[in-house]
C-alpha cells in the first residue's frame, strides 16, 4: 500500500500518548464489576431467591458497611475468618448467604487480621487464575489433538433464538454447514443489567442471555460437533455492558475462544459511563490475555451512524486505540479482532474499489491481527437478490484483503431474523467465494498511484490529524464531543458511573496482581 512508515509510527505513537492518561485514570479506580469478578474467580457462583446472584449481594453488603476504596477482598475474607467458614465456593457463598439474612458485620482488618486476610483471599483467587490458565491449556490441547480451521478467514456465524436449548442444535448445524466461530448473541438490553443472570436460560429477546451456564452448554455442544468433523468450533460471546469483568471471567473458566470487547462500544451505543466502562475493560482485557482469547472489536457500529466515507478515519483512529488499550493490558497480535466494517454506499462510483482501500488499509497496519470483517447491513433493503449480490462482494473484498474473520452476511440481513436455510445460502455464498478466489490476495496489487492506495494514504493522513487533536483535546473530551459515530457521550454522565470507586492507598486486589503477572 506504500504507506508512510513515519506516518504509521507517529499514528501509533499519537494512540499511547492519547490512551494514557486513560490507563492512569483506570489505575486509580475500581468498580462494584471489577469487585464482583475477584469473588467470582474465588469461586462465588449462584444467586438468592429473587435471582440476584450472591456475588452482587457481597458487594453490595460490603460497600454499604465499609466501602469499597479498600476493595472487597480485606473485608470479605477477614469475615470468612470471623464467621468460622473457609474459603472458596462453600465458604463465600455462606457468608453471602449469612450477609444477606443480616448476620455478618464488615470491617477493614489491620495488622495480623489483614495479613491472614490477605493471604487466605490471594490462594483462592489464584486458584480461580488456575482454573482459567487449565482452560487455555486444554483449548491449545484440543487444536492439536482435533485439528483447526485448515485456513483463515473463520468464517463467523451467529446463533441466537432467546433459548440456549434451540441455539445449541442450531450451532452444530452451522458448524457442519462450513461455519469456523459460533457466536450467540446476548439477549437485546442484557449489557444495562448490573449482575450476571444464572443459570440455563430459555427466553430472551434477539439474543440468549449470556451466563455462565449457557457458556458450558454451548461449548460442551462445539466441542462434541468439533470431534465429529475433526477441526476445532470456536464460541464467541460478549464481554461488554455493566458486567463486562465478570462476562470475562466465566468466559475464562468456560473456555470461550472470541469475546465482543471494545473500548467504546458501550459508551457511545449503551451510554454507559466513559470511566466506568474503561475501568472494567482494562480488567477485562487482563482476563482475556491470561485465557488466551480472542477479542472483537466494534469500530464497524460507528458507520451505522457515520457515513463509512466521512467518518473512514475514525474507525482507522479506534483501531489504534483499542490496539494501544489491548497492548498495555497484556493482549498480543493473534488476540486482536479489529474491527471494520463494509458499509459505504454501493450506489456510489468506486464503492466496491474504496472498500478495498479501507480494507487493505487495516490488513497493512495490523499484519498480525485476525481482523474482523463485517457485512453490509447499512444498505439492506429487503431485496435478498440484491443482497445476496453485496454479501458476495463483501466476501471477494475479504478475500482480496486477507481479513481474518469473516461474518456471514445474511441476504434477508434487517427483514427477518434469519432462517436456518437463509444461513446456508450464506455460508455457500462464502464458500464458493473462498474457494474460487481464496488465493487471489497474492496476485492483488494495487497500482501505487491508483484510487485504491491513494484513498488508503489519504485516510491514515486524516487518522493522524485527528489522533494529534484527540491528544491534545483528551479522549475523554473527544468522546464527549461526538467524534466516534457522532454519538457524545459526557465522562459524568452515562449509567453506572455509581458503580465507579476511587481507590484508596492500600486498596487490595489479588486478582489485579495475579493479572499483570506474567501467566
């Protein structure tokens, strides 16, 4: 693409300097999510008789005594000494259990009491990193054993009927059908909930709620069709919203391979608070690092809103900050599911050559990362000929660029929740695609001073431009003035900012510490 190699590191320079002081500000907060996926990893699970899980319970219980500037853990396990109970599921959920009836009074111990608090609320939270470190090794066992995709693009497929026991026979006939990555969407609104539902779940609305339960289903579910047609089904899920460290966490303890998390997704889509959400994906981040997952992010939300040829900058400027966000949470190259999307106009001249340029823009800048590919949707009109036409262009511009997950685009995509027969008209569409003109990547090059490379240099120019005024704004600022997806989001407004906790000196958190050690 003859970009600029100066230009590109001063991009990804102007990206750290911008989410720096982001980072800082999510060092010196915590939230009552951030609190919950400590106790969740220690071993917390279920909820009370009004389904309100007892990790929500604990800590509301302790920052209603004590505060949680301290942190959950000091208060939590010098309770569990005081009580008599011992550590881990048995013990926690007893004590959430005694909380909730009344029966147990919070301090923050000092001396010998937080030594022992300490030191007891470390082993069950490392045993809890433990469990996610097995899964991420059982995960590399499986590939080798069962095989993999014999190439990329995945090709991504979603499954989502409301009911977890209709989603998981839908999912292994996608899997048979050509389908790489199964990926359930959550239940419409779930990101607003402020706990983790529980249990096997049957109703939902245009998406199955995502809970812990239902994690171990549907990939119990992959891992049977993955032996019966010898490669390994990848399950995608969504760590995003109010929940997003404890939806990270039992993606961990249930082996999930791909989760949805960007940087700004909730905030300009779910308005939910700027620091709340950065607070909760930077824990997030660390988790998906330690359980070797996959993250996706977002960028293509923002040309649903924006004209994808105005605003092409903006999502070149989100992918190099969700890059930089993901880089100082410990994500590596292979874990970076950037996203973009095919949503430019096809009515207008050179749509399908300006595609390119985006495309190819992205694969340039992040060579290592399994870019994620999105189709059109924008421009639907319920002509499936139509449709189905575009979904084949989208497929040939993934092919030409190298993305590395593909999403299947549906021909009916806006008109009807999809049929099981309109996905396999999709997944054939992609198929016959990939195989005619798989390799072409390798014969396309773009004329150096031809329309695709130079729009290419033109929008990485207008990403820097705009990078040095998100630097010198700040990004809470840019947010705040509409610049991604033209949605402004204030960083005091938005919910769940009461859920955000300035930390104090000597705040405790054991699974921070574990985190940013190396696994």
């Amino acid at each position: 693409m003859h970009l600029d190699p100066d230009l590109v590191r001063r991009a990804r320079a102007l990206a750290q300097r911008a989410t720096e002081p982001v980072v800082a500000l999510a060092r010196t907060r915590t939230t009552v999510s951030v609190e919950r996926a400590l106790l969740r990893l220690a071993g917390v699970e279920g909820a009370d008789p009004e389904r309100i899980p007892w990790a929500n319970r604990l800590v509301d219980a302790v920052r209603e005594q004590v505060g949680l500037e301290h942190g959950v853990a000091l208060p939590v396990w010098d309770a569990l000494a005081e009580q008599g109970l011992g550590g881990g599921h048995d013990g926690l959920v007893a004590l959430a259990q005694r909380a909730y009836a009344g029966g147990v009074r919070f301090r923050l111990p000092a001396g010998r009491d937080a030594t022992r608090a300490r030191r007891a609320a470390a082993r069950d939270v490392r045993a809890g990193v433990g469990r996610v470190d097995r899964r991420r090794r059982e995960r590399e066992r499986l590939v080798a054993r069962i095989g993999d995709a014999p190439r990329q693009p995945w090709i991504y497929l979603i499954v989502a009927t409301g009911d977890i026991h209709e989603d998981i026979p839908q999912a292994q006939a996608a899997a048979r059908a050509g389908a790489d990555v199964i990926a359930v969407i959550r239940s419409t609104g779930q990101s607003l909930l402020d706990y983790v539902p529980e249990g096997a779940t049957r109703e939902g609305y245009a998406g199955t709620y995502a809970t812990q339960e239902n994690f171990r289903l549907m990939r119990a579910a992959l891992d049977e069709v993955s032996r019966e047609l010898g490669r390994y089904v990848r399950l995608t899920n969504y760590a995003s919203g109010l929940c997003m460290p404890e939806i990270a966490v039992l993606a961990g303890l249930e082996r999930l391979d791909m989760m949805l998390n960007d940087s700004m997704y909730g905030i300009l889509f779910r308005d939910i608070n700027p620091v709340r959400t950065f607070v909760d994906q930077r824990f997030s981040r660390q988790v998906h690092a330690r359980a070797g997952i996959v993250i996706n992010t977002g960028e293509d939300n923002y040309l649903t809103t924006a004209d994808a040829v105005e605003a092409a900058h903006t999502v070149t400027v989100s992918q190099l900050v969700n890059e930089a966000f993901a880089k100082e949470a410990g994500l590596r190259d292979w874990q970076l599911g950037l996203g973009h999307a095919f949503e430019i106009d096809p009515s207008l001249p050179d749509s399908f050559r300006l595609e390119l340029a985006h495309a190819l823009l992205a694969r340039t800048l992040f060579p290592d990362a399994p870019l994620k590919w999105m189709p059109p949707t924008k421009h639907m009109t319920g002509d499936v000929f139509r449709g189905y036409l575009l979904d084949g262009f989208f497929n040939l511009a993934g092919a030409l660029t190298g993305q590395g997950i593909l999403l299947v685009g549906m021909m009916t995509e806006a008109v009807v929740t999809p049929f099981l027969s309109d996905r396999d008209l999709a997944l054939q569409n992609v198929r016959y695609v990939l195989d005619a003109a798989g390799g072409l990547r390798e014969d396309f090059r773009p004329a150096p001073d031809g329309l695709i490379a130079t729009r290419a240099r033109q929008v990485l120019g207008e990403a820097v431009d705009l990078l040095e005024r998100v630097v010198d704004d700040g990004l809470l600022q840019a947010i705040a003035d509409g610049t991604f997806g033209v949605t402004r989001r204030p960083a005091d407004g938005g919910r769940g900012l009461d859920g955000v906790v300035e930390r104090a000196d000597g705040y405790f958190d054991p699974a921070g510490d574990l985190l940013e050690a190396a696994p």
